[in-house]
C-alpha cells in the first residue's frame, strides 16, 4: 500500500511508493513517455507515466490541463526536475477531467487574468506572492505578540471617520449612514488606555478615486498602539518591525522571491537603524540641485533601456517567425508580451518623468507628498527612511502639534526603497482635551459621534501613539511587484469587484 505524500515532503520518500493527488499543471509527450507536472499546493513535481503501463499512460494521454488527479509510484532524484525529485507513476486515477482550461501557455492580457483571478491563483507565480503574503501577515503579528501586545478585533463599522470624511464607503445600517472603517486606530486608543500596548489586524476601506498601482480600495493593515508611547518610541518600534518583516521573509521565501526574479540584494540590506528626515528636510532634499542632476541622469539612462528593449523586441518577433515547434512559439510570445507590457510601463514613466522632475525641483512647503515625490525620496537610499513632522493641515485631526513648530505635528512616514514609497504612517495623538476639541473645530467636525473619543482624553489622559502598516503595499516592496494588484488573492480596484 503506498503511503499518502505531499510534493514537499518527497525528500524523505526516496525509492519508496507514495501517492501524490493535486492538480495537472502541465505535459508534454515524448513518443512512449508522457511527463506530467503536478501541483499540489506545497510544490511542483514531474511524474513520468511509461506506454507500459498502459492504463496510467492512456488517463495521462488523455487529461487536459487542471484535471484533478492521482498519481501512484515511486519516488526518485533527479536533479533536472523541479525540486529535484521525480515520480516514476504506475497508476494515474483522474478525479475530475478539466477541458479547455482559459488559462492556457500562451500570452494573455492583464485585464483577462485578473477577469480569471479565481483560476489565476494557481499560477507559480501567484501562488508564491499569497506565501510571502502568509509569512509577512504571521510575522507581523508574531513580532508585537512576542514584545507583549495583546490583539485587540476592532470594527468595521464606524459612526464616523478617521482618516478624511472624502474617502469613506457609506452603509445603510438599519436606516442610519454609517461608515466602513477606514482604519482601527481610534478604537485602539481606548484599547491602550487598557492595556497599554495593543494592535489590530484586519481589513480597511478607502474610497479614493485612484488608479496608481498603489492604490486598493480594499486593503488589510496591522496597527499598533502603545500608552506612553511619543514620536522617538515609534520611530524605533517602526524600524524594529520592518527589519523583522523583512529578514524573515527574506529567510522563509529566498526560493519564491529569486522565481519572481526579485534581486533580493537590495533586501539584505534593510537593517535598522534608518535614515531620518523631517518633512522640511525632504522639501530641501527635493528641491536641490544634486537630486536634481541624479534625476536628469536617471532619465537619460532609462531613455536608453527603452531603446534597447525595443531592440530585443525586434528580436523576439523574428524569432517568433523562424520558432518551427509549438513550444518554442508559446514561450517566445509569453516574452513578448512580457517585454512589451515592460516597453508600455516605460514609455508612459518616461512621457510624465520631465513633468515629475520639474514638480520635486519646485515643490512648496506645506503641501503634502504624493506618490511621486515618495518616490523621489525614497529613491536617495538603499533602505527605508522615515520622515517626520509634516505640515499639521495635510494630516488628521489626531495628530498631536509639536509644541516647538505649531505648524507641524508628532508624525511618521516609513517610505520604502526602490520606488515603493509609504509603508507605514503614524503619529502620536492629541492628549489634549482642549487641544483635540479646538484641532476639530478648526476642521468643521461634527463633536457628537466622537465624544466616546473626547472621553479618553477627560480620563486619565496619557502621551500615546501607533502606526499602520499597509500589508499590500509591504509584500508588494518585498516582492519586487509593479502593481499592488498581485498582492491580495482578489483586489478591489475603482474599476474591479468581479470575482
């Protein structure tokens, strides 16, 4: 009797009888053998079917890709196959014959998978993107559930907003408008005054008519909250948290991040402590001459790339005509259609680069930085640098004044290297009774769907502060993706709610 094995445990069955069940990924025939790729969640693995053993090669001839399946042999090494293991199969049992799958080897277009996301998650790379995402959500919490944070499940529902009433997703709740929660933060607040330091881990809502690749309508963010806490604790716990994200990440997934074609270099390098700034230091930063050079230098470099990806374009398409086998083709039109989505993307950063690098050389104290001037300065370092202090009418209403600059506020960005910007904003809040009430009155808000709110600060008012970490925007840094998309097994977009 063979024993049940998963793909990734095969190492331990060598020369023994297992049985496999998962999924047809893909075959390919060679006159008496047919080599089938099976996946089964925990890998990929060969499984050679012979023409003597002629039942398991008829079920093998005969399966269409994604068929659900049995496979029975025994396990062998080799080296060229992925994972380094094979299976010499005696039995192929099919549990449901798959025909027509829409997905097939060649080329398809973004708008078509992600239309197909519910068949789409199978793809290697897909499924390696929502492992990353798994270590990244449990290292998250693993990191403050070991410093002594107690998990705190905050609404979904709010009575009003937090972050900006422009960006809320309104709800019928029993005939009154209420709101989904745009974050978990003032919920945590009370939480802190507790039991001191707490977080929340869950889904967010930001209705903001954005399509940038990083922007989600729907998004899931970790947010701690500590009493005691001022803007130098969280600035350390920031650091803290994204050098743990990182490097274990780093150590669990070197395998999938090196098949996504990630250069994870660049990651070994995030280590705390990291670069700092205040706001008016990164407008000087902005606005000066040597980023400004390096700009024009990047520009004239990237001008070049796209000049030689035309090139290897060119390439391809005679390739594609000269291809005599099937295979040959399905793979040179993937590379195609790759290169030119890469060709498209380019040309379409290099047509608004000019505009972008005139806005950062002109860029006026008090307005607040958007993606491309995140971009900008995240792109001066090789790791994340936190900024601080921002101008107090770009930010919530919460936000705690520094007592020496009242123009500014206790706040923190963590903007990510290589382009990706913010990852993590945060503040220390208003403790202030008065404070917080004149701040609301200055922004017209409403007082009575937030004196539960005022409450903490009439009852034992403490110094106290957190942060979110948006988890797209991190695993798509640590992934290497270029748009957000990916990130989430099924992404709402201001054009997408289908599947």
């Amino acid at each position: 009797m063979t024993e049940q094995a998963c793909i990734s445990d095969l190492k331990h069955h060598v020369d023994a009888p297992v049985t496999l069940r998962g999924w047809l990924q893909g075959k390919r025939s060679g006159g008496k053998v047919v080599f089938m790729l099976l996946r089964d969640g925990t890998g990929v693995c060969q499984c050679v079917v012979e023409a003597k053993d002629a039942e398991a090669f008829e079920v093998a001839s005969s399966l269409g890709q994604e068929s659900s399946l049995y496979v029975s042999g025994t396990v062998r090494e080799d080296a060229r196959s992925p994972g380094g293991f094979e299976i010499a199969a005696g039995s192929v049992r099919a549990i449901q014959s798959s025909e027509d799958y829409p997905i097939s080897r060649k080329a398809h277009g973004t708008d078509f998978l992600m239309g197909h996301r519910h068949l789409w998650l199978r793809s290697e790379r897909q499924s390696g993107i929502l492992r990353i995402r798994h270590t990244v959500i449990r290292e998250a919490r693993r990191f403050f559930d070991n410093r002594g944070f107690t998990l705190i499940d905050t609404p979904i529902l709010s009575p009003g907003a937090a972050e900006g009433a422009g960006t809320l997703f309104p709800v019928d709740y029993f005939g009154e408008e209420v709101y989904l929660a745009q974050t978990g933060q003032l919920y945590l607040e009370s939480a802190c005054q507790a039991l001191g330091k707490v977080y929340c881990f869950g889904p967010t809502f930001r209705a903001e008519k954005s399509k940038t690749r990083r922007h989600l309508t729907e998004f899931w963010m970790i947010e701690p909250e500590i009493a005691f806490a001022e803007l130098p604790d969280l600035c350390e716990l920031a650091e803290s948290f994204v050098e743990h994200i990182v490097q274990s990440t780093l150590a669990a997934h070197e395998g999938d991040l090196k098949a996504l074609g990630r250069d994870i270099a660049p990651l070994e390098k995030i280590k705390a402590p990291f670069p700092r700034l205040t706001y008016s230091e990164a407008v000087e930063l902005l606005r000066s001459e040597e980023v400004h050079l390096r700009l024009l230098g990047e520009l004239e470099e990237d001008k070049g790339r796209l000049g030689s990806w035309i090139g290897q374009l060119q390439e391809l398409e005679k390739k594609l005509s000269e291809a005599k086998k099937e295979w040959q083709r399905e793979n040179i039109t993937r590379e195609i259609h790759d290169l030119r989505d890469e060709i498209r993307t380019l040309e379409e950063d290099l047509g608004n680069r000019p505009d972008h690098i005139r806005d950062a050389r002109e860029f006026e104290w008090g307005k607040d930085f958007g993606g491309d001037e995140e971009t900008i300065l995240c792109g001066q370092f090789d790791r994340p640098v936190i900024v601080t202090r921002y101008p107090r009418e770009v930010k919530a209403f919460y936000m705690k004044a520094d007592k020496d600059d009242r123009r500014v506020v206790l706040n923190l960005d963590v903007l990510a290297p290589e382009g990706y910007g913010e990852i993590i904003g945060g503040s220390q809040r208003e403790d202030d009774l008065h404070a917080l009430i004149a701040r609301m009155d200055e922004e017209g808000m409403e007082k009575a769907p937030y004196e539960w709110y005022l409450d903490l600060r009439r009852y034992g008012s403490v110094p106290h502060g957190g942060f979110g970490l948006g988890i797209e925007r991190t695993v798509a840094w640590i992934c290497g993706l270029k748009h957000i998309r990916e990130t989430i097994p099924f992404p709402r977009l201001m054009s997408r709610i289908y599947p």
